[in-house]
DNA sequence: CGCGCGGTTGATCAACCTCAACCCGCGTGG
DNA sequence: CCACGCGGGTTGAGGTTGATCAACCGCGCG
C-alpha cells in the first residue's frame, strides 16, 4: 500500500501508561452540533474519547474542504495558535476530553508522558493529513473512493465481508475526497453495479470485492474488468 | 484569508526557552540529495535548522505528491511509527539537528520545554497541511496557484514588490499543488502576461498585483478581467 | 556539435463538474 | 388520512477544466 496508514485519523493503542488525557472534564456533543468554528478563539484541546467529528475548512467563496474525519484519540485544536484555522462537528454522539490551553504548559510539565502521548497522537495525524493530501492530488474518483472505503474498512471493528459504518452523508465524502457529490453517488453506483461492493443501507457498506477496490486504489486500470 | 495560516510549513519564532531542539548532532545535505525514503525505518527525527526540504509520497503507479515544502523550525519524522511514511530531499543546502527517536521519551521527559516546542511545531505543521488539503481539494488551477505564490512571498524575508525564492523546478510546483508541470508553466505565463506577475528567472518571482492575486486566491472569478 | 534537462506552447480529449429532473422516506399540518 | 414540502440521494445531458501527447526552445556541458 502506498498511502501506508490510510487517510483516517485513527485510535492510538492504549499504552502502558494509560489514558492519553486523564486531565480536563468530559464534554459530550449530540450528533451535528458544531464543537467549534473557523476562527473561534482557541481556549481549550479536546481529546475524542467516543464518536465521530468531521473538521473542515470553508473558503471565502462558499467552497468547503473536509480536512479530517476524526475518532476515539484523536485531538482537535493543536494545528494553530490562537484561533482555530478549521471548523468541527460531530457525526454522532461525541465524548470528549477538554484540556484548556491555559493550562497545556504546566500540565504537560507535571505530566511528560501526557505530553509525549500528545506529540504521538498529533503525529499520527499529520501522518493522516498527509495521506489524504496525497489522495485528493494525485488520484482519480474511483481511486479515491477505493481509498476511502478500504481505510473505513480497516478502521472498524467489523469483520472481513461483513458491513461496515459509514457515518457520514454522500457530500461529507464528496467535500473530504474533493469531489461533487454526484461522482460520489455515481462511482458507488458503479462499484455495486460492478459487484464489487454492497450498501444494505445508505451508511452501511460491505466490500465483496476487497481485492479489486485495492488493485483500483493502487491505481491498476480496470476499465475493462467486467462486472461480478 | 480563508486559508488561514497559508499552505506551508513556517519558522517558528524562537521562545524564551532557547532554541527548539539543542539536542542532537548537526547533519547537512547538499541540494538534491536525499534524506530519507519512503518506507526506510525511523530512526532520527530532524529539526530543520536551515534550508529547504520537500516530503513527498509516491503512489504505486508512480504518481507523486509533494505534501510539504518544510524550512527552519519544522521537524521531519514525527508523522509516523516505525517507517517513514513520506520520502524527504533537500531542495537547497539544508542542515538539521537529529534526535534519535530510541532518545526521544528520555530527552522530553527531562526537558518538558522540547516536549512543547516540538508539540507547538507538529500542530503548526498539522495545520500547514490542513490547508493544503483544502487548497489541493478545494481550489482551481489559478486558485491554486495564486495561493501558493502568495504563501511563499509571505514565507520570504523580501519586501513587498521584491523578488523572492521560489527553490523548486515547475514540476515540484506541480506535484504539490496536485497539478501537471504543463499547467503550472500555462498559468504562470497567463499570470505574468496579464501583468500580475514578473519573473526575472526561472526561480525567482516578484508580485505585481497582490490584491488581483488576493482576490483570485479567494474565488473571485476574474475571467473577465483584462490585463494590466 | 550533439545531447539532455527544464521549460513553454499548441491541439486534442476525457474526467469531472454543472445544472436539472426525479425518486424516496419522513414529518407536519390541513 | 392524505397532501405537501423537505432533505438526502440518484440519474441524465452537456459543458469546461485540466490532462495528455507532442513539438519546440534555450542552455549548459561533455
């Protein structure tokens, strides 16, 4: 696989040390409540313990870029100084950990594994933030929705051939691939159309053909392939 | 500005605390030279102390994206576990300091004040590549462009309506914008035809008309507007 | 001199966008 | 109960942007 460690911010294990965030107070958002906004003063970190939240960017011109689909360990809120540079919402039913930058600097002082958990997961992230650059600059349509199936597959818990989650709406993937909405809905038309996938619902997924989307998304040409 | 903090990656200014990394031995590259692949083992992180470096993913099919131009401040390494997810070359002469990862904890644990920096230099360039997601997926080839022209004239000590650097070929331009060489050299002539632009060389760059470049940046649609 | 590298320019083409119609499920209110 | 509107999704026809392929330029260098 190219884009090693799939677009998607993802859990970081639980090390020896225990949570990443023991500080700060829980804070829980129902699904598509903003958790804050493009230029919102950045007061506090919030470390997700539960749920899904989507952080995006909106140009002046109306235009907006999904920048990261975020879960359990992520941390939202690092990536600028004083005012937040991307707006986020929850998917679902989010909990999260609230850290005030106020206190970040005598926290992670008393705390060094705190800070080193901080630096790891802030990391991951970058690294996610970069494969989802290269997804969106140098892949077609179709590779970009095989991407993103795959690292959606692989980010749940479900089984091989059994149906995954896919929490967000056509657009969110649209905005987050840098597509329209409607190759969005054609291309997995044709995915199932092909055989190579089967949605019993609008946000379940099952992928049949695994081996197919990954060739696809390695950039095999498959318009040949016949359907099945 | 909708993007907020620019497309790049920036010097931090130093704190009070000294310098971000004291830690280390000095490495130097010359231009051109590789400083690690994609897939090698981490064994180093490395601060930029000065220079410029590209980080870039190849995709199986050989496609390239460029998903950062990092200069002094930023550090190399820290968006993965155990093998590097993106490849790195100096672009200039650079030299960086190193710090063994198999160090790292021990060395952040008895300096808090580096465990910071890196976290503050990390979530900055979290933040450069959000935006260059949102400008890679968001925004046309002009958009594009004239964004990136602007980040770097900001990026550059030069003074308004003086040249500054632009240290890489056509085709880096290209590949990190997610663009083909061809296309970044049409919009550049268009850009200098219509006057908004002057180029002396090939790698250096004044800017006539920053609010036209501004305004396109932004998605004003200056399909009609005439030049000089 | 010839070659290779980096860049520019032109002609053609297709992937993706745009605009629009339409479907379906659901909640609301007459 | 049914009509209606609305949000989200799908599908179709046609247009535009940027990719592709290819020729050509200028320059440095062996």
């Amino acid at each position: 696989m190219c884009i090693a460690q799939g677009t998607l911010n993802r859990v970081v294990p639980r090390s020896g040390a225990g949570d990443p965030a023991p500080e700060g107070a829980v804070r829980r958002f129902a699904p598509h409540t903003p958790i804050f906004f493009q230029g919102d003063l950045r007061t506090h970190l919030l470390v997700i313990e539960s749920g899904w939240v989507k952080s995006y960017v909106t140009l002046v011109d109306g235009q907006r870029q999904i920048v990261a689909f975020s879960n359990a360990g992520s941390v939202l809120g690092l990536e600028t100084d004083v005012h937040h540079a991307s707006s986020c919402e929850a998917m679902t039913d989010v909990t999260a950990r609230a850290i005030p930058v106020s206190r970040l600097e005598e926290v992670c002082r008393r705390d060094p594994s705190l800070a080193l958990n901080l630096l790891r997961q802030v990391g991951r992230q970058l690294g996610a933030a970069q494969a989802l650059i290269a997804s969106v600059g140098a892949q077609s349509a179709e590779q970009k929705l095989a991407t993103f199936l795959i690292s959606m597959a692989d980010l749940s818990s479900a089984a091989e051939d059994e149906a995954f989650d896919l929490p967000m709406r056509r657009g969110d993937v649209a905005e987050f691939l840098g597509l329209r909405l409607e190759t969005v809905s054609r291309k997995l038309s044709d995915f199932q159309r092909r055989g190579w996938l089967h949605m019993p619902s609008l946000y379940a997924c099952v992928i049949l053909r695994r081996d197919i989307l990954e060739d696809l998304a390695d950039g095999a040409d498959l318009s040949l392939r016949k359907a099945s």
